[in-house]
C-alpha cells in the first residue's frame, strides 16, 4: 500500500496555493480536503497571516501568551519544550 502522505501534502499545497493567488477564499479551498487536513491548511493559514499581521517576534510573542493561557486551563502544550 502507498503512502498517503505525498497525495495529503500535495492536497494541502495546492489549496493554499490557490488561496494565495485569491482564486477561491479559504473555506471553499479546503472544501474537498479530509477533516484533519482541512485543520492543517487552515492553521498554516492562520500562522501566515498572524506573522504578516504582527510581524515575527510580537507573533511569537502572542502564541507563547496564548500557549500559557491554555496550559492554566488544563490544556496539554501543543508542542514540547526543548532547551
């Protein structure tokens, strides 16, 4: 049996790539995607636009605040801490 993965990331890419080119918006690009990947090409999205919005160090800045906040509430950190 094939990987998947290859099929999956090249999904993902091309309906980014035509969100980016403005030729369909977001909701509609993912449309055809499967749940979990709706999820990825909607955070690398966020990320994207959170990065140009604020730029780099006040973006990190705001999910390190945010990452805090979800872990006072229970939540598990979404990602390790390596020093």
């Amino acid at each position: 049996m094939a990987d998947p993965q290859p099929e999956i990331e090249f999904a993902t890419t091309t309906a980014l790539r035509r969100v980016a080119k403005k030729e369909v918006g977001l909701a509609r690009a993912v449309e055809g995607l499967a749940p979990v990947d709706r999820v990825y090409a909607v955070s690398i999205c966020t990320v994207v636009m959170l990065l140009d919005a604020r730029g780099r160090t006040t973006a990190l800045e705001q999910h390190d605040e945010e990452t805090a906040d979800y872990e006072q509430m229970g939540h598990p950190r979404p990602y390790n801490i390596s020093s």
